[in-house]
C-alpha cells in the first residue's frame, strides 16, 4: 500500500500572473512523495510533481524604441525562458568583457533565464550591425552580433530560484532562494551580491527576513527592496503584504522602512522610487516615493502620491532614468483579457 505525504516548499514561493488574474497571485507548489511500502527502507525515492504550463516553450525580451519609429527587436536568444531583463549602461572594466567584441554602440542586457533546466543569470552584448531601424524584424534581428556569459546560477550546484538582477560595476545584486531557512512555512528568498571578478558572494538581507525585487539606484549606492520584514510571510496569497525597504548596496546597512504597503520597487534617480500597490478602491496603482535628502529615511519623511488613476489596473513599475518623468508599466484594463505595457507620463497623468 502506498502512503502520501504532501510538503509544501518555501523556496518555490512566487507571483504567478495570468492574462484572467486579476491581480498577482501567490503560488506555493507542493511536491508529493509517493512512498511504497515494500520499498520504504530502500533510500532510493521517486519523486512526482507537476508544472504550470507547457514544460518546454519560449519566452524571450524584446525592446522597441520609444523616441522615434523603430522596429520591435528580440533581444535575448529564443533558448527556453528569458525574462525580467536589465540594461547595463556600461561594464566599468569588468573582466568578463570580451576583448573581441568591443563596438560603444553594444546594448547589455542582464536577465534571468531557465535553460539547462534551472535559473540562472546571463549578460548578453548585442550588437546590431544595421543603421536602418526600420526594416523588417527578421532581417534585424539575423543582424544582432551576441556575445553571452553566464554569470550566476546553472552550474551544476544546488538548484535554486534567481530573479530581478542588476549589474553595479563588478558587482551583481540579485535575489537568490539558494540558502535554506531552517524553518518550516518561511521563504528562502534573499537578496545577495557576486563580485564578477572574483565570485564572492554576499548575503545583504538580514537573516531571518526575506526580500524581493532587488532595485538599485542609479548611482548604485542604494537598493530598495519589497519585504515583509521580520513579521515574515503571513500566508497571504491574494496580496503579499510587502513595505518597501532600502538599504546601502555595498554591505547591506542602514537598512531602513521607507514606505509601507508596495511593492516591485524602481527607481528614477536617487530619491525618487515608484511602486506598485492595490489601493482602497480596489484598483492596482503605481505610486510615487520622494526620498528627503538632507534628513534620515523613514516612512514619515518619504512623501508619496498615487500615479496611476482607478478604472485600470497597473503593476511592475519601469522608471526611465534619462526620461525622469516617463515609466512604464504592465496595465490591465477593464474589458480586456491581457495584459499591456503602456508609457505613463507623470508630468501631465497621461497614457
């Protein structure tokens, strides 16, 4: 006779959202063990688990200019699952720079990615040979020179979960579920820093706690980060009752609450974040965070304002920091069964 026993696993903590989800939701795997009897001693064990979706299928970055006409442009590889991508502006002498492939004109993008059948964080440099933008897709795109390196994740050791990178210098700040808790029923995932050149890894969330959605600011001093702090995860799946935190990117200290309630923070220059939360009225929002600058953070002194209006809702926040006062945003509108990106300017509260 076989028993079955039914373990839910911290680590696989994650927002899933689908086109009919109305807002993002919190999905906890289980894993079933089916142990049989006449095999109980044998330490050999068979494990069988399901999955959300098709196992094998492609999902990849893609960027489009916002400034003039131009051509949508698959930026990573079409090789398994490719997502949450971030533009490096530059290397700042990083050894993994290949020396063959040096061209000014390079775009770097660092993302996360799901081949070899685990998460892992690549950079990619891309080059585009072509100066006409506006030929078709497929000619620009068999155009792209790449150079790809794996930076962390994928090689073979404990098979954790890797998200939201960014790339500081010689440094890439990310979160990782690759340490264990010790404690049932807690999350796993903390936001950690590799030095590229020499792969020493660092843990800057406080043991303990768990973090989310790493954002550095554009300077690279600060990181904010979605957490539900020492109160840990309450068992929330419709909302994850999240405040915003930042923290020194170097080590991690004057870790400090700036806003309460929000999440998936970005930052649009050094006192400046938006969030995402849902809102009285029920809507999911992008909002606003003015950091003081002569005084201490803390949720008192951090001014916020709601961005985006209700009838709509808006998550995962993009600041642009060139364009201070356009960001984009993932919407879902009423009426409609998918999801959109949409350019929100906050000068004027137009779509």
């Amino acid at each position: 006779m076989a028993t079955i026993t039914l373990f839910p696993l911290s680590l696989a903590h994650c927002k899933v959202r689908t086109p009919n989800m109305k807002s993002p939701h919190l999905i906890i795997f289980l894993v079933i063990f089916f142990i049989n009897d006449s095999i109980a001693a044998d330490p050999a064990t068979s494990i069988i688990f399901t999955t959300l979706g098709r196992s094998r299928y492609a999902f990849d970055i893609f960027s489009l200019p916002i400034d003039t006409t131009g051509t949508e442009i698959q930026l990573t590889d079409g090789n398994s699952v490719n997502f949450n991508g971030y533009f490096a502006s530059s290397f700042n002498g990083n050894p993994i720079t290949n020396p063959t492939f040096v061209n000014p004109q390079s775009t770097h993008l660092v993302y996360v990615t799901e081949r070899n059948g685990s998460s892992s964080i690549y950079l990619d440099s891309i080059y585009h040979s072509g100066v006409d933008s506006t030929r078709k897709r497929s000619v620009l795109e068999a155009e792209l020179t790449r150079y790809q390196h794996r930076l962390v994740g994928g090689s073979g050791g404990r098979i954790s979960m890797k998200d939201r990178p960014s790339l500081v210098g010689d440094f890439l700040v990310y979160v990782s579920t690759h340490e264990e808790t010790g404690v049932g029923r807690t999350s796993w995932a903390a936001v950690y820093s590799t030095q590229l050149s020499t792969k020493v890894t660092r843990r800057l969330t406080p043991q303990g706690v768990a973090d989310f959605s790493p954002a550095v600011s554009p300077s690279g001093l600060w990181t904010a980060v979605a957490s539900s702090g020492e109160k840990g995860w309450g068992g929330e799946v419709q909302e994850l009752d999240t405040d915003i935190y930042v923290f020194l990117t170097q080590d991690g200290s004057r870790r400090v609450k700036v806003v309460e309630h929000g999440g998936w923070p970005s930052w649009s220059d050094e006192s400046t974040l938006f969030f995402h939360r849902q809102s009285d009225d029920g809507w999911w929002s992008i909002y606003m965070a003015i950091l003081p600058k002569n005084k201490p953070f803390t949720v008192n002194s951090v001014t916020t304002q709601r961005v985006t209006p209700p009838g709509l809702h808006a998550f995962t926040p993009a600041a642009s920091v060139t364009k201070k006062n356009i960001i984009a945003v993932a919407t879902r509108r009423p009426g409609s069964d998918y999801r959109h990106i949409e350019l929100y300017d906050i000068r004027v509260r137009k779509q």
